[in-house]
C-alpha cells in the first residue's frame, strides 16, 4: 500500500487526542476524521486539528472511503460495538486497552478480525515504553539468568478521574480496576514471562468506597517454568502514577518504572570489564541503565501499525494478545470474589 493512510478517530477525549498529535507528525498518516457524541468536545478537537472532518456518529465516518484506519479510544465498554463496525466496514483497527470488559466481546471483536481479514491491534502501550523494552530485552538475552519470580503495580490516583459522564464507573458493565488499568501490570508479565495459568487474587475497597468496584485488588499468578508473579492495582492510592515492576532472576534482577529515567540491575557477578573496584559484594551493588522516559509511546505503537498495513505484517499485539490479557484480568476478578484460586480460561 502507497501513499498516505487515512486515519479516522472516534473519541475526542484526551487520549484520543493523544493518537490524532502522533498522527499529525507522521509523514505516512494523515488524519481525515475525527467521531465523538460530544459536539463542543469534537468541535474544539476539530479545530486544534486542523478543521479535520467531524461526526457524531461513528456509522458516518466510517462510509468514508479515503479512512483506511480506524483508531477506537471510546469508553471501554464501547470498544466491540465500533471495532466490529469498523472492521466490518473494511477498516483497519487500532483499538485502545483493555480490550473489552468481557470474553464474549472479546472472542466477537477476534472472529471479526479473522472473518475481515482486517487488521486488529490491541493498544498494549507497556509494550513500547523504553525501560520495558530493554528489560525484555536483557531478559531474554539471558542477563539475569531464569526468571522465578515477576511482580508489577498500577498504581493510579482515580479519584478524581472517573471519566467523562462518569464511564470508570458505570454500573451496566462494569469496569474493574484491574481490567481497566491493571491490564498494563498483566500484559507487561504476560509478554516477558508467559501466560499465566493460575490466579489467586484479593481485594478491597478503602478508599473509593463510593465506587460500584473494589479499588486495591492484589493478584498472586502462576506463570510456565514453575514462574510466580504478582500485580498490585490501586486506584485510589495517594502517590504519583507509576507501573513500577521487578523482575528477579537466578542471576540478578531488573527493577523498571515507565516514569524513572533508568533501569536499575543486580547481578550476582558481573563480567570483566564491569568490574568495579570495591570491597563490597557484587550482588550489592545497582547499576542504572538509562532509559528515556516515554510511557505512552504512541509514535512508536502508530508507527507500527502503520508498517504492518502497508507491508502486511502480522500484528504482535493482535485481538488474541488483548483477549488473553483480559482473561486473566477477569480470573482475577473471580479469584476475589470467591474467594479461591481461579484457572484461567483464554479463548
């Protein structure tokens, strides 16, 4: 495919303002529609964008066809309704985290992506953040040995967030911390140690007790190669936003925040030419790898999604990547409430 793709987005709210300014500045995109119910929020999305064309209702946009591309940044209780639309009007979809709320919606968005042939693409963002990328990297190539233990946190202050016209806590669907930002912590273990299989989870509400949804939710998994992990979800925590993660290994450990401009790393020895000249042992010692701070990549996540429209490229994080994010994300739901270990069911 040649030219400039045609991107249309639904959703003028911040994050889907965030995708139309990286779409802005590739030279292979160009942006050509923008969706959203809101008329004074599109409005003024329109005009910050260039007086792009706008609608309020996404059937519209996409009838268009110079839209190769569609990216879908609506509540996510949405996300299956217009990824279907989308793909079934012969679009490509780039559709934000998590997923959907629910396997059911997950499997439909799945069997529409393979019935198409369009491309779909679950916006797993920790994927593209700079430290998560070399921790993966290091991990791989063996730099701390074999991972036993893995742990990540979403630690996110929601309380004065509860999303426009109150969608973080619709009591329809609803939206469970750590399916709606927990995925972050989930997807990040899954894509470094593999699918879990086991979840044993715990939670309460201590602090949003306003809320329809337990705020602090800690979820014990079981990961292949006999792997333990564990992802803390807060998001009524007092603190700074941060997805700090550990991750521990026979030979040394790796500790990575997507808001820390380095990765600090343990070792059990280090090689020649590491060597530091000091009494005190190896494994005591912190060596910080910087990194720089991008925890919402999005010109890179664009800029791939793009490359696999036009080359045909599969796509890493495709509809069964965020299907299995959710699934244990819903395990973990279930763990809670009754109270027990959970077996997780992918689709």
């Amino acid at each position: 495919m040649m030219g400039k793709l045609g991107f249309g987005v639904i959703s003028a709210s911040n994050m889907g303002k965030a995708h139309m300014e990286t779409i802005k500045t590739l030279d292979s995109a160009q942006l050509r529609g923008i969706c959203d119910i809101d008329k004074e929020r599109l409005n003024s999305a329109a005009k910050e964008f260039g007086g792009v064309a706008t609608y309020t209702d996404y059937r519209e946009i996409l009838q268009r066809d110079d839209i190769d591309a569609i990216i879908v940044a609506t509540p996510d209780q949405l996300h299956a309704e217009h990824t279907i639309g989308s793909l079934e009007a012969g679009k490509h979809v780039l559709c934000e985290k998590p997923m959907a709320l629910t396997l059911e919606d997950c499997k439909a968005m799945v069997d529409s992506a393979e019935k198409t042939g369009n491309k779909l693409m679950i916006g797993q963002i920790c994927r593209y953040a700079p430290g998560f990328m070399i921790t993966k990297r290091l991990i791989d190539e063996g730099e701390i040995g074999e991972l036993f233990f893995v742990e990540s946190e979403y630690a996110h202050d929601y309380s004065r967030i509860p999303g426009v016209g109150g969608w973080r806590i619709e009591p329809v669907k609803l939206r469970h911390p750590i399916i709606g930002g927990g995925c972050h912590a989930v997807d990040l273990l899954r894509w470094i140690a593999g699918d879990p299989f086991e979840v044993t989870a715990y939670a309460n509400r201590k602090v949003l007790r306003q809320w329809p949804v337990d705020d602090c939710t800690v979820a014990i998994m079981r990961f292949p190669n006999d792997v333990i992990g564990k992802v803390f979800t807060s998001v009524g925590c007092k603190r700074a936003y941060t997805m700090r993660s550990v991750f521990y290994g026979d030979k040394g450990t790796i500790i990575a925040d997507n808001h820390s401009p380095f990765i600090t790393i343990y070792k059990d020895q280090y090689k020649q030419g590491e060597q530091l000249f000091t009494r005190v042992p190896d494994q005591k010692i912190s060596m910080n790898y910087p990194v720089s701070i991008n925890s919402h990549n999005i010109v890179a996540e664009i800029g791939e999604f793009i490359d696999i429209i036009k080359q045909d490229l599969p796509v890493l994080t495709d509809g069964r990547q965020g299907a299995a994010t959710v699934a244990v994300c819903l395990a973990a739901v279930e763990s809670a409430a009754k109270g027990k270990s959970v077996k997780v069911k992918y689709i």
